[in-house]
C-alpha cells in the first residue's frame, strides 16, 4: 500500500530524506552551536588541568588561545571537508560519501567523550577538527543527495530540508547546554559527545535506503541500478518518463566542454555567475552568524546579563533563527531570491549604523 501526502511524496522517499538530512544536518547544526553554552566551564576545567599538570594554572593570554583554537578548528576541519566533497561524492557516491563520512563524527564523539578523564584539551581540538571535516562534507554530500533523489516538482522543498534540519539542532545544542540538562561541570562532555548519536542514526537508516539515481545513471552510467533506485524511490514501476530526463540530461552533459578554472575567471559569461555565488558565500560568513552562534553566552554576559540570563537568551536567538528559517521557505518562492538578498542587506546596514550610534552615545542603560 503506498502512502502519499502529496503528488510525489511517499513513505519511502520520506524515509530516505530523514535517514540523509537528520543524520547530516542534524550533526551539523548540533555542532555548531554546542560550544557555545559549555565554553565557561571548559576554560574553568582547563586551568585546573594544568595546575594538575604542572602545579602552575594557565594565563588568561594562554586561555584565549587554546579557546580560540577549541572553536575555530572546526571551521579550518569544515574546510578541508568541503574541499573533499568532490573526491568522496564521485568515488564513493553520495549515500557511500554519507555512511563513510560516520567514521570521523564517530572518532569525534570519542575525543570528546574521554577528554575529561585524559586532562587533555588537546583531545577537545582534535575532536572538533574531526567533527568540522564531518560537517564539511556532509554539507556538500547530504543537499546533493537530497536534491537527486528529489522528484523535479519537489526539489526546491526537498533541498530546503537541510538548512531547516540545522537550525532545528542549533537550537537543541542550546537547549541541551541548560544547566538544567547537560550544561554542568560533570556532563559537559557528553554534551560534546552526544554528536555520535545522528551517526548512529544514519548508519541505521541509509544504508536502507537507495544510491542516488542521477550518480548511478549519469556518472556510472548504471542504468539498470538507477532504475531499481528510481522504482523504489518512487514506490513506483511507472518511472520511464523520469529516467528518461535522467538519460537526456547525462547525454547533454557529455556535450558541454570541460573548462579550465583559467576558462572561468577570463570568461565574463562564466566569471559573473563565480563572483555572485562567491559574493553571497561572503556575505552569509560576514554577516557575523557564526561568532554570535559560537560566542552568544559571552557576548550576553559581557553585555551585563547574568550567566542564566545570557543561556535563556541564547536559546530565544535559536528559536528566532528556526522561525525565519520557516518564514524564509515561504517567502523565497513569493518575493524571489534577489528580493530577499537585496533586503536584508539593507535591514545589516540599518542594524550596523544603529549600533554605532549606540556604541558613541553617552548614555548607558543598566
């Protein structure tokens, strides 16, 4: 009996959507926003590890450093994960990438599980490089495998799943850093390690489900197994029409030339559309996100909130990023992409010029 909510939808692909977005975007936002609430106490834990070590605790210009290195080493490890997602997709596939891609969110979850009983916050930064090499990959290889084995009439919904899935687990990292649940001196290491558990679930779940047919038929030209993915996708035999698109479009790929990355920076047609997605790539990273998801408890406290205050308020700014999150699948289909871009780069201005003008002014609330 086949289930379907909507032309296109059925258990199957939904099942195959889950086992790809919440085992991947789950640890990615997870681990985004993890290192937020614990940081306090992880710097408290470090000094007293080195008066262990050397009867001598840390100076404050040695802890900045090693907090700096524990939170930025998972962008340099998300780097160098995005920078593989072209070798893993095409060597192993997107649902082989996927699966293997487990090994170093595993071998994360390890570090973080067993740093405390180490003394080593060596073994935190090794675990968070592991963990970002993780993200980075899945952020290529999981909106890749969604967006192929997504019908045509559903793969803008579909493809949005993804960064849903990621603001949804930012703010469940901020929700479990509560002092309340897992923010305390004892179990802020499984807080970290908790990011084993969207491993586990994907390495139950996907290897159920199908390779993508797209990379079946158009890059390993295996068109009986891109068939039997497609059927069993679409819980249906009646895929002939779709493979064949399938077919059409691996057929007008090996007409289109090759081009060499010199062809695409002296070539306006191609260099426009490479400084556009490169400039909306910047902009995202400049906008100020990341330091406000990695630092937000800090930030708070330094504004005069109070530890509990500065969590709560946390937790409201992941909830207000989920609830645009949502906004945003409505609106981008209505007012369009430009449209959206070109206001909140207006809306950044208005923010900007306002905090300056706070930040001269000689009055202070307290």
């Amino acid at each position: 009996m086949k289930i379907s909510v909507v032309d296109g939808v059925n258990a199957r692909l939904s099942f195959a959507v889950c086992a790809a977005a919440f085992g991947s975007a789950f640890q990615h936002g997870y681990n985004l926003g993890v290192i937020n609430a614990p940081l306090t106490l992880i710097e408290d834990w470090m000094n007293t590890t080195s008066y262990e070590r050397s009867e001598e605790y840390i100076t404050q210009t040695e802890q900045t450093m090693i907090t700096s290195w524990i939170v930025s080493i998972y962008c340099i490890g998300g780097m160098v994960g995005g920078g593989l997602t072209g070798f893993f997709s095409e060597r192993y596939g997107r649902k082989g990438g996927l699966l293997l891609n487990n090994i170093t969110a595993i071998s994360a979850a390890i570090f973080f599980g067993f740093c405390k009983m180490a003394s080593s916050w060596e073994m935190i930064i090794i675990g968070r490089f592991l963990i970002g090499i993780n993200n980075g990959l899945n952020a290529g290889l999981a909106p890749m495998y969604l967006s192929e084995i997504a019908p045509t009439t559903l793969r803008g919904a579909i493809g949005t799943v993804y960064q849903l899935v990621v603001t949804i687990s930012i703010l469940f990292s901020q929700v479990m850093g509560l002092e309340s649940l897992l923010g305390t001196e004892d179990l802020w290491p499984i807080l970290l390690a908790l990011t084993i558990l969207p491993a586990i679930f994907q390495l139950c779940t996907l290897p159920i489900c199908p390779e993508s047919p797209k990379f079946l038929l158009i890059n390993k030209e295996k068109r009986i197994e891109a068939q039997r993915a497609l059927s069993w996708l679409r819980d249906s035999s009646n895929i002939h029409e779709e493979l064949e698109e399938m077919q059409n479009e691996a057929e007008a790929q090996k007409l289109v030339p090759r081009v060499s990355l010199r062809e695409i920076l002296t070539n306006p047609a191609l260099r426009i559309p490479l400084v556009i997605a490169m400039m909306m790539m910047i902009a995202q990273q400049l906008s100020g996100i990341n330091a406000a998801i990695f630092f937000s408890v800090k930030i708070y406290e330094q504004a005069g909130l109070n530890e509990d205050e500065s969590l709560y308020a946390t937790i409201a700014m992941g909830t207000m990023n989920v609830l645009m999150t949502f906004v945003s699948l409505v609106l981008v289909e209505k007012a369009g992409r430009k449209t959206l871009h070109a206001h909140w780069f207006v809306r950044h201005d208005d923010r900007y010029y306002s905090s300056y003008l706070v930040s001269r002014s000689p009055v202070r609330i307290s």
